[in-house]
C-alpha cells in the first residue's frame, strides 16, 4: 500500500483543552480504518505545524478520505504522497 504524510494544524478555537484533543484522535484513527488507510504515526512537532501523521491508504482515493476525515473534524491538513529514502535511492541509481 502507498504511504503517506499529512502535515496537521489544530485551530485553538476548535479545541478546550489537551483531552479532547486526544479523544479526536481516537476517533480519527477509526476513521482511518474506515477508509481502507492504516495508520502508521503520529507526531507532536515544533514549528509550522502542530503534527505529522503517516499512514498507508489502498490507493489514492482512500488517501483523499482520509485527509478530508482529518479536515471534517476541524483539522487543517496537507498530504502528500512519501516514498521510503530507500526506495528512493534506488529510484536515482536507475536514471
């Protein structure tokens, strides 16, 4: 299945505190499942962006649910297809 990354801001107006944050989590993850995704990780991050999560989709329909999951639950997210460093190395030995 293909993997991937989606860069994840929580408004500040969408959420009281820190556990219901984590309950919306929960929830998502259902939701993932629901969508023929799987997910792989999630991370707190510093910067631009309050969370990255990974996850793999059957194709890219379920990968398009999946992030419109994550932005009906007041999530702003960006998705991108990833590819692991090395299958990407050997993507650049073969040109």
């Amino acid at each position: 299945m293909p993997d991937y990354a989606a860069l994840v801001n929580v408004g500040e107006q969408n959420f009281q505190n820190a556990q219901e944050l984590a309950v919306l989590w929960q929830e998502i993850e259902g939701e993932i499942e629901e969508h023929e995704s799987e997910l792989m990780e999630s991370y707190a991050i510093l910067g631009e962006y309050d969370f990255l999560v990974t996850f793999e989709a059957t194709d890219r329909d379920a990968a398009y649910q999946t992030a419109l999951a994550l932005q009906r639950h007041g999530l702003e997210a960006q998705t991108m297809p990833i590819e692991p460093t090395e299958n990407f190395a050997d993507l650049v030995d073969d040109i």
